[in-house]
C-alpha cells in the first residue's frame, strides 16, 4: 500500500502536472472535476497530516492572511538593466559593432521587452526557495509568498542545482480592463502599476485575487549547462518555465532543432532586424501583455562573458525602445507630498522644459519602487514625456549626472516626523493629527470637483490653516471671516466674496457634500448610492 507520505507527493505532481499543461502550456490535460478531486484529497491530507504538508504544495497557492513586511534581501546574482535605443539604425549599429568585433559570434536572440514587474526567482535542489523584487539591483523585497500564488510559477523544477531566473510578472491586457470596469470608481494607471503593486501587497491571500502572469527571459545557472543562450531558454522551457512566444532567433545558420521552441527563426539576419522590429511593432496591438520594446542579446554566452559589463549594463544586450523621449531635463530636487488619505508621493522638480507646447517644471515619481524602476536621483538628466498628453511623466534616465543609487523616500513623514508604513507599493502616514494630511483633507474639500468654494483656493486654505483659523472641515463654516481684516491680501471686498461664497455652497447637493469630506472609500459612486438610499447624514 502506498505511504501518506506518497500519497501527498503524487497528489502534487498530478497538480502541478495539470497547472503547468494549463497556465503555462495552455494544453489542458484533465478535466476540473478531476483536477478537484485531486486537489480536494490533498488538502485532506494535509489537514490531517499537518507535518507532511509540503511548503511548496500547490495548495498553498491561495496564499495566506498573515502580514507580511516583504523584508530586504540581497540578490546573489547582478541584477543589472539594459542599454536603451529608440532608432532601429542605432540598433543595426550596435548589432554592426559586435559583428566586426566578433565575426563567428553572430547570433542574436530577440525577445520582447515586457511590460511588468521585474522578479528574481531562486531554486534550489528542485524547489523555488525565495523570490526577490529587482529593487536597486543588489537587494530586492522579499514577495516569495506572494509569488508562489502565481500559477505560471513553477514551484518545484526538475533540476536540483542552484538556479537563479529572471522574469517579468505581467497582468493580461483583457484581465486588466475586466477589472477596470468592476472598480469604475478606482480606474487603475496600466497593468504595469497594478502588477507592480500586486506583487507587494502584505497579504498573500490579496495576491492570489490578482490575474498575474510571468514570463521568464534569463537563467543563471551554477555551472553552464549550455554556452548559448538560445539553449538555456528551451532547458528553462522544458522545466516548466513560461517563455514568451514571440522569442525570436537571429542566426546564419540553420538550425531545425529549435523551431519547436521558438516560431521565429531568421536566417542570415544582420538585416532582418527591421523586418522583425516592424513585424513585432505591427502585432503589438494584438498581443495579449503590454510590450514597450525589444530586448536584442547576444547568444554566444562565452562572448557575452568577455564583453562583460558597464557600471549600469552588459554589453552584450540591447533595448530597442517603441516610444522615443520627448523632452530632456535635469530633475533639480525630488519633494515629498503627503496626501489627504496619508499616501506619500515623491515628485519631480524639474528644471522647466516645454512638451508639445506647455511647460513642464513637474512630474509626479508615484513611489519608491517607481524610482528603483528609473534608476534615478536629484541631478539626473532626464526624459520627460506628457502620457496621454496630459499629465506629465519621467521616462527614462538618460544619464546619470546626479548623485550615485536611486533616491530613498523618507522613513518618516517630512510633515508630522510619524514613521511612515508601507502598503502595496506606497508609503502612508497613519498619523490622523498629521498637518500636511489635513491641510490636504480641507484643500480637496473646498476644490472645483467638490465643494467648488471658488474663493478658497490652495493658497488661501494653507494660510488660514498655518493662522490656525481652520483646523478641520465644520470651521469653514463656523469662522468668522471679519476676523480676517488687515491681513495682507485680505481686503473688505475680498472677505466679502469669501463668506458670500461659503452661503452658496451650502446649497451643494448632499451627495457632493457627502464625497467632499474625503472618507476613505466614499467617492462619488458610494456617496451617490448612499444618498439614493439616505436623505440626511444622520
Ligand atoms: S534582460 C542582464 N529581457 O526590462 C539582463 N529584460 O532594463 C537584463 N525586461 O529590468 C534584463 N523583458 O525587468 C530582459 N526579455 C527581457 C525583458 C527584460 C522585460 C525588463 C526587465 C529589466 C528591464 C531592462
């Protein structure tokens, strides 16, 4: 008769069998009532064998309510970024250089550039043991328990030396937008952001809610199973990795032995990069992930080896960019907002440039993950570009003249010193008593998309909070604006308008009303059904 012990372990090969066959090779092999079998009969067994559990059981891939605080680790690999260009001519030169220098190693593997979360995967003796954020290259936060609720991860690989693989956690374009339309009220950036902030949410149960994907693209192994990088993909692939599709290989040669792998193999090819490039820019649109490029790599491992490294990059790969920068500047200083809701947003102070016909003096960095992803600190020349043509965004570090390593946010919120919290992949104050937090709560009561108090504007509010006038939202209402005589700036006329402007928004519509007073998680929506149902506060 077959052990416990077996049991549980050929129940989770089975599982992870099927979850491979159907998030990785989308080839389903057993029907859902089969695979519910299984998966039920293990979590019985667990249950009542607590000490045979495995951690790496698939059944631990609906993650967990403990908290977590994603701990700092190193990284034992590099984790390096790439060289970036947005001309295919400087691509083909690139390409060219390494040609004269190297004519035998002419191979190239092209691999589209993905749009999501960076992560570091580390193996050992067949088991994923830890996954790690890309960070600032040398330490990332430690998500191992978050990612292990992504069934495209393999958790356990038929390998059992030390493995390290580097992949991008990504969020499917249909995925994305289902869930844009249930939370219509809280439209997320890109699936970029979301998968970014999914991955460092504190409660891997939260995680496994998320449609996350990954895609791998680098193997480190202890000791060089092959010396191209074309064979470490299809190895990686075999294990159980899911690589992108659209890898394409650059060759020569002809090579029959990969065109199972990979659907794309060019023959003889220095020039065929334009025609890949223009193909993969023609499909983008159809793809089911977001691409923002191309990432070109040399094959020949051994010559990627003495080509070696810049202090940012190998010089064995390329970036070819989609989108070219629109404006450079020099980033001057990087300021700190605290939000009504306590969210601490870094922003760019930018020596003023014009985009498409505006100036430009800031952009907002969102958070510190936004800022190890740029590599970027104060003094750093940069690429500024208008997303949607609106609002203003930093791009691309273009060099690094500043100050060494990517900028660190405080610890502490800069307005009340209260040490700061982090959730998902922002940093809050929790402080309630926090000046900034307030000063923002009575500035978004009084603006245009609320309670539209024309004559209380940012500046205005800020002086009466500093004065001490209005501490909280009841005293615009109760103040007595006479008060406000002989203030510089404040003449009889204006205080006038002030008071007349305040009697007119008490007439606002109770739904405004209701919104305006910033509670967490009533924005116009909620309010509207709310005062549908409810005629007064009370
Ligand atoms: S290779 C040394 N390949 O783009 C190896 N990166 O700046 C360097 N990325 O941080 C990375 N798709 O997060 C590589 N096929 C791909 C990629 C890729 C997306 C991301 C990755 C990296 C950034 C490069």
């Amino acid at each position: 008769m077959r052990s416990v012990h077996d049991e549980i372990k050929y129940l989770m090969d089975e599982i992870n069998r099927a979850d491979r066959a159907y998030y990785v090779d989308s080839k389903p092999v057993m029907s859902n009532a089969e695979y519910d079998k299984l998966y039920n009969r293990l979590l019985v067994l667990e249950n009542e064998y607590p000490l045979l559990a495995d951690s790496n059981s698939p059944t631990k891939r609906i993650g967990s309510d403990i908290t977590n605080d994603l701990p700092e680790k190193s990284h034992t690999i590099p984790v390096l970024s790439l060289d970036k260009c947005y001309d295919v001519s400087e691509l083909t030169g690139w390409m060219r250089k390494i040609y004269l220098k190297y004519p035998e190693g002419n191979d190239f593997v092209v691999e589209p550039k993905i749009d999501g979360a960076g992560v570091v995967l580390y193996y050992n003796e067949g088991k994923l043991v830890s996954a790690l954020t890309r960070g600032d290259g040398y330490t990332g936060n430690d998500i191992t328990a978050n990612i292990k609720t992504i069934k495209s991860v393999p958790l356990e690989i038929d390998y059992k030396e030390e493995l390290a693989v580097r992949g991008e956690i990504y969020i499917p374009k249909d995925e994305f937008d289902a869930l844009n339309k249930k939370n219509a009220d809280n439209n997320y950036a890109n699936p970029r952001n979301l998968a970014s902030g999914a991955v460092r949410r504190q409660k891997s149960s939260e995680v496994a809610g998320y449609p996350l994907r990954l895609f791998i693209y680098e193997g480190f192994f202890k000791e060089l199973p092959h010396d191209k990088h074309i064979d470490n993909l299809k190895l990686l692939k075999e294990l159980g990795f899911p690589l992108n599709e659209e890898v394409a290989f650059l060759t020569n040669k002809q090579h029959f032995d990969y065109s199972k792998t990979f659907k794309k193999i060019f023959i003889n090819t220095a020039d065929k990069i334009d025609e890949y490039v223009a193909m993969i820019g023609n499909a983008r649109s159809s793809l089911q992930y977001e691409i923002d490029g191309l990432v070109i790599k040399l094959n020949d491992l051994n010559l990627r080896e003495e080509l070696g490294f810049t202090q940012h990059h190998p010089r064995w790969a390329i970036a070819y960019k989609f989108e070219a920068p629109n404006s450079i500047t020099v980033v001057e200083d990087i300021i700190i907002q605290v939000g009504r809701g306590g969210r601490i947003t870094p922003v760019a102070v930018l020596k003023p440039v014009k985009i498409a016909g505006s100036t430009v003096s800031r952009a907002t960095l969102h958070n510190q993950l936004y800022i190890d992803e740029l590599e970027l600190n104060i003094g750093d020349t940069v690429s500024v570009s208008k997303r949607g043509d609106v609002i203003p965004a930093v791009e691309e570090v273009i060099s690094h003249t500043g100050a060494t390593g990517s900028y660190k946010l405080p610890q502490n919120c800069p307005s009340c010193g209260t040490a700061l919290l982090a959730d998902g992949a922002h940093l809050f104050c929790r402080n309630d008593n926090c000046p900034q937090k307030q000063l923002a709560g009575l500035q978004y009561f009084a603006a245009r998309t609320q309670m539209d108090i024309e004559t209380l504007g940012d500046k205005t509010i800020e002086f009466l909070y500093e004065k001490g006038f209005i501490k909280k939202i009841s005293d615009f209402y109760t103040f007595d604006y006479n008060k406000l005589e002989g203030f510089e700036g404040f003449k009889d006329k204006k205080i006038n308008n002030i008071i007349q402007s305040i009697e007119r928004s008490k007439s606002k519509p109770f739904k405004i009303l209701l919104y305006s007073l910033g509670l967490k998680d009533i924005g116009e929506k909620v309010a509207s059904l709310l005062t549908d149902k409810f005629r007064n506060i009370d």
